[in-house]
C-alpha cells in the first residue's frame, strides 16, 4: 500500500469581502476539473500524512467526503 502524499491543485474560489474564503472548484493535476458541492467545516490542522499545517476545508465532490487544504497562497489533497 502506498502512502499518501501532498498533491498540489488548481482551485477555484470566492473571495468574501469580511476575509470568507470558499472554494468551489478543484483542477486535477491531468486537467479533469471538480465541482465542490458543499464545505462543510473549516479547521486550521496540521496535516498529519501529506505533512504541513494550514486550513483544512472539509468538502463534498461527486457524493464523497474529502478535505481540501489552504497552506499559505497553494491548495494540495493528500493522494492515495
């Protein structure tokens, strides 16, 4: 089983003017592109397998519960 690693992404988002900032689309690193259907929950965590500390989105795509980190100005998911 391989383990996890940091992947770094293209995202969408809106940019609130009281500092809200929601993502709405993620772009796969082969071009494939994900609508986010909903955040659920936005927590400032470390990322315990991809390594790094920043926020982490807990989103909805196709169905699916994933998270989505914000480390400084870069997005990344943790691949399996």
């Amino acid at each position: 089983m391989s383990k996890p690693c940091k992947t770094y992404v293209d995202v969408l988002a809106k940019f609130d003017a009281d500092g809200t900032v929601t993502p709405l689309r993620i772009r796969w690193e082969d071009g494939r592109v994900y609508g986010i259907a909903r955040v659920t929950d936005v927590s400032r965590v470390a990322s315990i397998r991809g390594g790094g500390l920043g926020l982490r989105y807990t989103i909805w795509v196709g169905g699916k519960q994933t998270y989505l980190w914000r480390d400084d100005d870069r997005w990344f998911v943790e691949r399996k």
